[in-house]
C-alpha cells in the first residue's frame, strides 16, 4: 500500500501557480458592478443582502410599486419630447424669435430645451436600466426620494411642455407626422431588428415565470394547507405572462406585416422623381449675412437662388423700405441712438433717421442661429457696415440678376399718411424699377383686381384656398405653409397645374420631402447647404423597400425561434439538474423520518436486501432514491441532498481516507478516525443516528453480501436555523467478500 501510494504521489504532477488576474478583474468584479447600481439608485453603496427579493412577485414594496408608474411615464414623456423638438428644429429661429419679443434679449433658447430634453430621456432611460439590472440580480427595486423628486418634476415639466404646444402651437404636430412620413421606412426596418434584441430578456422572463408556475404546482401538491394562497399566487404569475408576452408579440406582428412604407412619398421609382425644388432666399441669405440687407441679397444670389423673399414696410414720409419686425429693437442699432423709441412702431419714422440706422452690428454680436458658419474677416466687416436698404434698391438686384422677387407687403397704422395709397405707391414703385413683370410674385390680396389691370404681367400668388377659387381668378401659384404637405401632399393642386411654394423649409429632411412630392419651389434660411444635395435624403426604390422588409422578417423569425428554443432547452436543463438535487422542506424531512423509523423493525423486507449489483440506495433511504448518482469509480454511490439557505455554511476539512487494493483488485476504504468517537464529539441529528443504526443493522444481516459502507455527512452550521436541513449527504458502497470498514468523512446538520 505504501509502495502505491509512493508511486501515485511520484505520479503527481507539481501544481502550477495560479497567474494573478489582471488588475481590472480585481477591481471591476461583481461586486463593484451591484455596489455601482445600489450606489446610483438609492445612494447606498453598502449591498444589503435583506434587500434581496424573496419571491418573483416581490420585485419591491408596494410604496416603490405606486412611484414605478411615475417611471415609465416619465421616460416615454421625455423621449416623445425630445422627439417632437428634435423634429421641428425647422422652428427653432421662429422659436427664438418669439422668446425675444417677450424677452427682449436674444438667446438660443430652442437649444437649451434640446439639451434639457436629451437630459431628461438619458437620466429616465438609465433610472429604468439600473433598476432592470438590479432585478435581474435578485434585488428589490427601490429608488431615493432625490430620484423621485426629479422623476416627479420631469413629469410635470413635460406636461406644462405639452400643453404649451397643444394650446399655442398646435400646427407644429403636423411637422411630427410629416417626419413620420419621411422616416417611417427607416424606423420599419429598423424596427425588426431591435424587436428581435428584445425577444431575448422578453422570451427569458416569460420562461422563468413559467418556471415558477410549474414549481409553485409542485409545492400545491405536497402542502395543500398553502393550496389556496398559491392558487392566488399562479394567477399572478400567469397575469404578469399575458401583460408582458402579449402586447410584445402583438407588435412583433405588426412589425412584420404591416409596411410603414406605404405612406411614404419618398418610396418611389427613381424615374418618376421630379426635378429639384427652386430656392428662395428668405430675407436673402440670412446665415451668410444680417437679414433683409444688400448684403444678404448678394449672398443669396451668389448662392444660385432661384428668387429673393423679403418684408416691405412704409415709411411716414412714404418710401418703401425693407423690414421684417414691427419694430426697430432687434436688427437695428436704435437702443443706442434712442433707447425709449425702440419699441415704436417701424413706419412712424421718417426715411431720414431710418437711413442713418446700422442694420448689421446686431448680426455680429447676436448671431441669429446657432448653427452659422464663422465669417471671413471681409464678410464680418461688411457687415457691420449694412444699412436699411429701400425697396428700389431690392429691385434693382432681382433685374440685373433677373431674379424673382416676393414679398409680404405690411399696410401701415391708421393715421399714417400712406394708410390708404400704400398699394397703388407700391406698384408704381414696381414699374419704375423696370424689371420684368413676370419676375414679380405678387402675394397681398388686397385691391387685387386693381393690380391685375395696372400691371397684367404679375404673376398673381394665393394662400391655401379652393382650387376651383384658383382658377376662377386666374391664379397659378400658391404660397403656403410647408406643413400643408401633410394633407395628401398638395395633389389636388399638382393635378391642377399649380405651382406651389412652400415656406419656410430649412431642416434637409423636410427639402428631402418637398422634393419627393414634386414641390416647385421652397423658401429658406439655409440655402447654402440645401443647393448642395443632389438626390433627396431617405429616398427608396419600393422593390428595395420591400426586399430589406422580408429580408429582415426572415431572419428575425429565425433568430427569434432559436432563442425560444435556446431559452426552453436551458430552462428544461436547469429542472433536470433540479430533480438529481432535489430540494426537501422540513415536512418531507419529518416524513422521511416516520418512513426510516417503521422500517427498522422489517429488516427481512426484499427493499432492505442488498442482492442487485450495483446496490441500490432505496434500503436505507427510499424517499431519495431519485437523486441517486453513479459515482465514477467502480461500484460506488453517490446521493446529494441539497439546502436552500441564506447563509452559506463553513468549509469543514474532511477526514483524508486512504485507500488500498485487496488482493483481488477491489479497493478498500480505510477510516483514520473511530466512528463512535467521531459521532459522540460533533453530536449528529437523531435522525442520523437511526439511518446509520438501521444501516448497520442491515449490513449485519446481509453481511456476506456488502464487503463495506462509507457513509459522509456535511455539517452546516447555522444560528439562525432550528430546522433540521441538510446539505449534502452521500453514501458510498462498494461489494467485496468482507465488511473492513466504515468511515464518516464529516458531518453537517
């Protein structure tokens, strides 16, 4: 024996020292990731292990189940605000513009929501993902009252938000579904994929629910006290299955069969594109140069518009000037010149103090948007030396660059001495430019049938009214707002041979749309970077459309399908490794005990004999015969027993049991230590005792039959515990002609 055992340790090869782990696994464990989470929901960075959720249905206590609603809510708010503004950044000059009026102090203000938006939806978003993680870990979900007070304003800043733009901007939702209509292929088919991402938490929680139905029927069958609590409990858990699985499946399907694209005017055959929308220079080129300036229009013009858009206002001694603003405060330098007539009304001052204004300092101190591009030293000096320009002088650049003019022509206040000729003073104006009659768009309604006889070759232009209106007045163009095209695209008037102009269009998206819908022409801030497209954004062939849709329903079925599939086979593997450790309560234990008890007294019984080879483990212990395992060495047995406890046992050092060859080749198990002794000193359950008394009492009887019994038991020790659990038990055996021995590797109780 001793020449063996030299020879197995020679055998051995000397152990490799295990290599330190790098310093970010020692640092970033497990740990560190539940102590980060804990830390950035509740401000507690020390793990509380009461805080552990018990049960499935107690994720948190019902006071954190009333604030999870506020939440949700919360996030979906700001991300459909941030969406909304996001989408009408179209409107964010005409955003700033009002906020100055009130204000009087020009500030990028549609800049400062978007940030507090984006904000917002992060903070939200990530307040749901830390709480998701700490669930899955198996924590309670609880939140400090400083997130829930930030929650609670988040909500309420986007409700006042909402009825802000639902009482004073009600149009501006029209922009979301023109964006909708843009993007709505794009999100279709990005959709399909993220939809497939969430099959995997989505089908993995359903599993685990029904993992938990299946495990609370069990418990009903073996404790019929609890049978009615539970009952309540398993419609619960089916409750949570429905309002979860259902509606996700529910918008899987329409993800896969219903094709957002339809609606899109940008899903068409590239043939069937019309030619390019033609640009109007609003105020000329307001983010090259101050607006309604020379140098605005010569920017504009230099930028190959198509026709310059300007503001006509009269002056009290009657000259046509160029304005946008009522008044003087924001484009002109009148708060240094005459600080209590800047709110005056524009038309009350004389040509005289209206020359002698600068109309281009404001641009280089206040620049209106935020996304300008920085001036070259020439332009930034020019600039600030821009005047007021007069009507005359407008049109004198449209006839040499024989550009279209249009402009909104502002009646004067009552008493104001051109009140009631400010028209016939206009188009007089008009005539003595002598530029091309049918370079001019005229827009205002007013005394319209007087323009048309004094100047026949003006190209009348309407607002949004009837086309039956339109052509009984002979009118062939229309000026209207870009947020029309959500009404069926404008197609009656298409079909009607209208031109149509929209105003005004600045984000490439919107450009990209008028585009797709054969719009003639648009009026914008931004036509330095709009001339620069070629083919408008987001457009797509229908049979490419239509192959990415089925393309990515097929793969996303299939990926779906596997991870049903995967998640099935790991839940039905997690129950199989259940069954070989089967879990017993104290009621089976003490049935187990009456069990063992009557069947000391029937020793002759043929389920107490030991005759099979391999022996079976159901004479001394029939109620655990299931978790029965094959021991690899020959004819041993090995039986496990398995505690659910929240305090994890002590390592005990077991007894090293040498072992040696008989003569016919069968090992032998040596004990080192006296079994009384060992039993009278660590004082084993009675329970115990009676299973070895009835074990030895067996093996007596049969005692030509076993050649010897190991028997080992873990010790747990637990002080908060008076129930009778065991850990692990095991039973070895092994056949030979003679008992030699019985030895206990350790117990735990």
């Amino acid at each position: 024996m001793h020449k063996d055992n030299r020879t197995r340790v020679r055998n051995q090869k000397p152990r490799r020292k295990k290599k330190p782990l790098p310093w970010i696994i020692q640092i970033f464990n497990h740990q560190c990731y539940l102590t980060f989470i804990t830390g950035c929901l509740t401000y507690q960075y020390k793990i509380q292990k009461e805080k552990r959720s018990k049960h499935a249905l107690c994720c948190c206590s019902w006071k954190e189940k009333l604030f999870c609603p506020f939440l949700f809510f919360s996030f979906g708010l700001s991300v459909v605000m941030l969406y909304v503004w996001g989408e009408t950044a179209n409107e964010h000059f005409g955003f700033d513009w009002i906020t100055f009026l009130g204000t009087g102090y020009w500030f990028y203000w549609s800049v400062v929501l978007l940030c507090l938006f984006i904000l917002m939806t992060v903070y939200t978003s990530l307040l749901l993902l830390l709480g998701l993680l700490l669930l899955w870990e198996g924590y309670e979900f609880y939140l400090h009252w400083c997130h829930k007070v930030l929650v609670l304003l988040v909500v309420v800043g986007c409700l006042f938000l909402l009825w802000v733009l639902c009482t004073y901007w009600k149009d501006k939702w029209l922009t979301i579904g023109l964006s909708m209509q843009v993007f709505g292929p794009f999100t279709h088919l990005c959709s399909i994929p993220m939809m497939t991402i969430l099959s995997w938490p989505v089908v993995a929680y359903l599993i685990h629910l029904e993992g938990e139905v299946k495990t609370r029927r069990y418990q009903m069958a073996h404790n019929e006290a609890k049978a009615n609590e539970r009952c309540n409990v398993l419609v619960k858990l089916r409750a949570i299955q429905l309002a979860v699985g259902l509606p996700y499946f529910i918008i899987l399907v329409c993800v896969y069969m219903v094709p957002f694209g339809k609606l899109s005017p940008c899903i068409k055959e590239k043939n069937k594109l019309g030619p390019k929308p033609n640009f109007f220079g609003h105020r000329g080129a307001p983010m090259l140069g101050p607006e309604n300036t020379m140098m605005s229009f010569e920017k504009a013009v230099e930028e190959g518009a198509f026709g310059l858009e300007t503001d006509v206002f009269f002056s009290y001694d009657g000259v046509p000037f160029l304005m946008h603003d009522s008044n003087l405060r924001r484009t002109t330098n009148i708060r240094e010149v005459m600080p209590t007539a800047s709110l005056k009304y524009v038309s009350n001052f004389t040509w005289d103090f209206l020359s002698t204004l600068n109309a281009g300092k404001w641009f280089i101190a206040s620049p209106p948007f935020y996304n300008m591009k920085k001036l070259s030293k020439a332009d930034e000096q020019k600039a600030r030396n821009q005047k007021i320009p007069k009507l005359r002088d407008y049109l004198e650049l449209a006839r040499k660059e024989k550009k279209y003019v249009i402009f909104d022509l502002h009646s004067p206040p009552p008493g104001h001495p051109y009140r009631d000729s400010f028209i016939q003073e206009t188009v007089t104006e008009i005539l003595n430019s002598k530029i091309e009659h049918h370079l001019v768009y005229w827009l205002s309604g007013s005394q319209r049938s007087y323009v048309k006889t004094r100047a026949p070759g003006f190209q009348q232009v309407a607002r949004l009214i009837p086309v039956k209106t339109l052509i009984e007045e002979n009118i062939t163009v229309i000026n209207v707002d870009y947020k029309r095209l959500f009404y069926k695209g404008l197609k009656d008037y298409k079909e009607a041979n209208i031109t149509i102009n929209l105003y005004i269009v600045n984000s490439p998206w919107l450009y990209s749309l008028a585009w797709c819908c054969s719009i003639n022409s648009v009026t914008t801030d931004n036509i330095q970077n709009l001339r620069k497209m070629n083919r408008p954004y987001f457009l797509m062939t229908p049979a490419f459309y239509i192959f990415w849709w089925l393309f990515l329903d097929f793969i996303s079925v299939l990926l779906v399908a596997i991870i049903v599939y995967y998640h099935l086979w790991k839940s039905s593997k997690k129950q199989l490794h259940e069954t070989t450790s089967t879990d017993t309560d104290p009621k089976n234990i003490s049935l187990q005990k009456g069990k063992i008890k009557n069947q000391e007294s029937s020793t002759l019984d043929n389920s107490y004999r030991v005759r099979e080879k391999p022996w079976t483990i159901k004479s001394l212990r029939p109620a655990l015969v299931e978790s029965t395992v094959k021991d690899p060495r020959s004819n041993h047995f090995s039986l496990g027993l398995k505690k659910k406890s929240r305090i994890q046992p002590e390592p005990i050092k077991e007894t090293v049991i040498s072992q040696m060859h008989s003569s016919d080749g069968v090992r032998l198990p040596v004990s080192t230590e006296n079994i009384s002794a060992y039993s009278l000193a660590h004082n084993p359950l009675p329970t115990w005792k009676t299973t070895l008394q009835s074990a030895l009492s067996v093996l007596k009887l049969h005692e030509q039959t076993v050649s010897s019994v190991g028997v080992s038991i873990s010790e747990s020790q637990s002080e908060n515990t008076l129930t009778e659990e065991f850990s692990q038990e095991s039973f070895t055996f092994s056949t030979t002609s003679n008992i030699s021995s019985l030895s206990v590797k350790s117990l735990k109780f």
